[in-house]
C-alpha cells in the first residue's frame, strides 16, 4: 500500500469524528487516543519484527514474547484486582499457555521454527489468552461477590473451599469459553477472520490461509479453555485461609 | 454446675478494625437448650460463626466440650457443631438436592426415606422434595435449613433466628421439635432469638449481649428481673 493510500485511511477516523462532535456522543477524545496509539505501536512493532526477524536471535525472539505477556498481564490484572497474588498467577498462565502451544506446534513441527511463524502465533496466542483471563476474573469475582452466603453455607455444613467455591468456578470458567467456542461455530459463515483476510488480501493462496487459520482457531480453544481453568484453580485457594475460612474479598 | 459444651475465655473478635465481640468469658451447658437474646448487631451471629470455625477469634480461647478450637480440623468441628444460618441460605436446585447437600460433601447420598422423615420433622410437606429450594417461601426455606442441619447430627446445633419469619403454629412446632431432638439425642441446643418469650419458654439458661459484650448469663429466668440497668431497659415491655 503506498504512503498516500495509508494516508486516506484516516477517512475512516474521520467518520466516527464527525458523527461523534454534530450527535454530542462525546467519543472524540478516545477515538484519537486510539488512533494516535495504534498508529504508533504498529508502527513501532513492524519495525521492531522486521530487525527480530533479520538478526534472527533466540534472545531477541524471547524478549519479545516476555514484553507481550508483560503486557497482556499488566492489562488483565486490573480485572482481577481483588484476587491476591493475581499479577503473578496472569503470568504463569500466560508463560504455561506460550510454552504449551509452541512446545505442541515446534515439537511436531507443525510450523517452522522461525520468528515469521512464532511471534504472530504467540501474540495471538497471549493475546486471547489475557482476554480470557479478562472475561473469566470478571465473571469469577462477580460470582464469588454475590454467592458468598453459598459459600459460607457449604463451609459451615463441613465443606472444604474446593466443594464452597465448585459452582462459582465452573460457572466462570464455562461462562467465559463459552464465546470462544460459539463463535467458532458460525466461523467463515458471516465473517472472514481478520489473519485469513489479511493473508489474502496480501496475495496468499486461500487454501492456505484456510490452514493457517484452522491452526489458529483450533490452537485458540485451547488457550481459552486452559487459560479460564488455570486462573481459577491458581486463584481460588487464595480465597481462603488455612483454617478453610472465606476471606472477605477486598 | 452441669458439664459445659461451649466455653470462652476472654474471647476477642474485630472485623475491619470494628471491634465485634470484646472479652466474652462464659459457657453454654451440655445438652441443654440455651437462648442468647440482645439487640441487633450485639454480634450474636459472629459468636455462632466463631464456635463453628467460621472465623477465628484475635485473643481468648473457645473450648468445645473442653477441646479447644484450634485443635480441630475444621471440617470435623463444622460437622459437630452445626449451624443454622441466620439468611437460611439455599442453593440452587430442589429441596432434596438441599438435604443432601451435607451428605453431598462427604460424597454420600440421601436416602428418600430419611429425606422425607425430616421434612416431615420440620412440617413441610414429603411431595416437597422436587420443588425448587429457591422458591419456597421464607418460612418454608426456614424449616429446610434446619432440616439441613440435622442431617450431619451435630452434637452442638446453632439456631440463628430460626422461627423469625414462621407464623405461630409453625414457630411452636420448631420449638416442639427442638425440645424433643434434645430430648432423644442430648444435642446441645443454643438459638438465638428476638422474642423473649421464646427464649423464657424454650431455653434453660440464657446469655444477653449487647454491643459485643456479654452482659448477663445465667438461668433464662433472669430475664423476669435483670440485674443490668441496661438489660432493664431492653427487656422492658417485652416480657408481660
Ligand atoms: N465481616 C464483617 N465485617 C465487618 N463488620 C461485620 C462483619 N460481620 C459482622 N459485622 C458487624 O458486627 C456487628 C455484629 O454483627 P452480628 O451479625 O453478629 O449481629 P447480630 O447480633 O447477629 O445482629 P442481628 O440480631 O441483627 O442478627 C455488626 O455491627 C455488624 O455490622
Ligand atoms: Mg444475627
């Protein structure tokens, strides 16, 4: 795309612009937040892949995919704010989600073991994962706030925290894979999605890009389903203290 | 003096800096049925939640049957000493799927029979057993959790307010079944009321709290005529 194609791309901005300042929608200020961001950190980003990818270095390589669950766990931790120790319990998920899909895609060699492949694969990897983590500590806070009487129920008929906080757990991990599965289903019936489009708008052979995102999708079930149960079994016992007592959330 | 199931020792119990329970010193006697009364919020429903493992006192020591606390696992002292929550809480599913929730959580079932024998206990109906928990009314949700509670046969039960939004018949055949439980199993009973009639009617001895204190303990009579100046006034009116 030419510099003066990109350029007019910024009519799309425009629109939303306009409509926002003559209805009083008030959404002037975020939508240039937005776009000014994006613009950077894409730009920013091609250029940092385009140096990984020429020094081709295994440091470089990790690096990159620390600062993207960095960030990831640095976003979603707000979310789950009034789960102690929830920084650290984000970052494992996301280092063991990191580690198990390329361990699973490298390993039987499913891909080429080249940043081209490993670095679009794990950002998108990381980055379902931390909206996941996002949805699922919604969910799991909201429940646990409004079934403490359940909880405190079970604990006094000599539950143990596990069985107090069974229902709000699997309500919450189910809740939020739940879109992940869903829109799987009406995949390529309504919309194209957004790695296919771009590879073939870029020239790829459709079959192709078809494969490529049927990795994808099927690499994403995973990440949602392990993400969601392994953010609720590394919090819920922080929930409770030793005495198998409920600690009030803060 | 009768054998003691419940006794603290300078117990001491603070939430968010708010101090709850101040240096409680007394006991409940063994397989008796003893009512505490007091205003609200003179953390009556903190002290039950502390005998059962709930929460744990900062200072002072609870002893049950003169084993303290601390030396029980708590799911072993939580299935001796039962409570019957305040809120009567229901989980979602039937009423059956309720009563079997102690059993549940030991990885047993409940057989129907017994199912049936202890909503009849409570006075609610067998056919009672597939309705939804959720939606039966206060009273009836009431029954069912004290129904719940027996289920593990505490050897201590806690009765917090258990007959507050029963009619009078239904509050008299709790009481009813309360007295003949303690008769045929010693269950040490301890209920928490409002009504100072119930508790001069149902229960042998009493404790009054006010503000998280303990103020006066002894046989339920006192509350005819209360040596506390406060007590006076709490009592006055209420007792005819
Ligand atoms: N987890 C908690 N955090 C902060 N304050 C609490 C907590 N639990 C109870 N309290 C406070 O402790 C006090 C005693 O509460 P408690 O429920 O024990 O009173 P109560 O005597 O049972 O009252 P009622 O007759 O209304 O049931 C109240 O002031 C209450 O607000
Ligand atoms: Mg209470």
């Amino acid at each position: 795309m030419s510099y003066l194609a990109l350029s007019l791309t910024l009519i799309f901005v425009l629109i939303p612009l306009v409509l926002s300042r003559t209805l009083r929608l008030g959404l002037e200020k975020d939508t240039l937040i937005a776009t000014v961001r994006s613009i950077i950190q894409l730009l920013a980003v091609g250029y940092v892949l385009q140096y990984v990818f020429e020094a081709d270095n295994i440091i470089f390589l990790l690096l990159m995919i620390l600062l993207m669950i960095g960030a990831a766990t640095q976003n979603a931790r707000k979310k789950g704010a009034s789960i102690r120790g929830i920084t650290w319990k984000l970052f494992i998920t996301f280092v063991f989600i990191e580690a198990l899909t390329q361990s699973i895609l490298l390993g039987f060699s499913i891909v080429p073991p080249t940043p081209q492949y490993i670095i679009p694969i794990s950002g998108m990897v990381i980055g379902n994962s931390m909206v996941l983590g996002i949805l699922f500590l919604n969910r799991f806070t909201a429940e646990i706030e409004n079934r403490q009487d359940e909880t405190e129920l079970i604990l006094t008929l000599g539950g143990t925290p596990k069985q107090a906080i069974h229902t709000q757990l699997i309500t919450s991990i189910k809740a939020s894979t739940i879109p992940t599965i869903e829109s799987q289903k009406t995949i390529g019936l309504v919309q194209l999605p957004g790695m296919m489009s771009g590879q073939i708008i870029a020239g790829a052979d459709p079959v192709q890009a078809v494969q490529f995102q049927l990795l994808i999708l099927f690499i994403l079930l995973t990440t949602a389903v392990v993400t969601s149960i392994m953010l609720g079994f590394l919090s819920y016992p922080t929930l409770f203290n030793k005495r198998m007592q409920f600690l009030k959330i803060r | 003096m009768s054998q003691t199931a419940i006794l603290f020792q300078d117990v001491n119990y603070s939430a968010d800096d708010l101090k709850i329970l101040k240096n409680i010193n007394g006991y409940f006697p063994e397989g008796k049925i003893a009512t505490i009364v007091g205003p609200s919020g003179a953390g009556k429903s903190t002290l039950f939640k502390l005998c059962n493992g709930l929460r744990s006192p900062d200072s002072g020591e609870i002893l049950i049957k003169g084993k303290p606390i601390i030396n029980f696992h708590p799911v072993e002292l939580r299935r001796k000493v039962g409570i019957a929550l305040q809120s009567a809480t229901m989980i979602s599913g039937s009423v059956l799927e309720n009563l079997e929730l102690p059993l549940r959580l030991q990885g047993k079932t409940i057989d129907i029979e017994f199912a049936k024998e202890l909503l009849h206990d409570v006075g609610l109906d067998g056919d009672f057993l597939m309705r939804n928990a959720k939606e039966l009314s206060g009273g009836q949700q009431q029954k069912l959790s004290i129904a719940r509670t027996l289920v593990n046969q505490p050897e201590v039960l806690l009765l917090d307010e258990i007959t507050s939004s029963l009619d009078r018949v239904s509050q008299h055949d709790i009481e009813e079944l309360i007295e003949k439980i303690n008769e045929k199993y010693g269950t040490t009973m301890i209920w928490i009321t409002h009504n100072l009639e119930q508790a001069l009617r149902i229960g042998q001895y009493t404790w009054v709290m006010m503000n998280g204190e303990l103020i006066e303990s002894g046989e339920s009579s006192l509350l005819r005529n209360p040596q506390d100046k406060r007590v006076q006034e709490f009592v006055k009116g209420e007792i005819v």
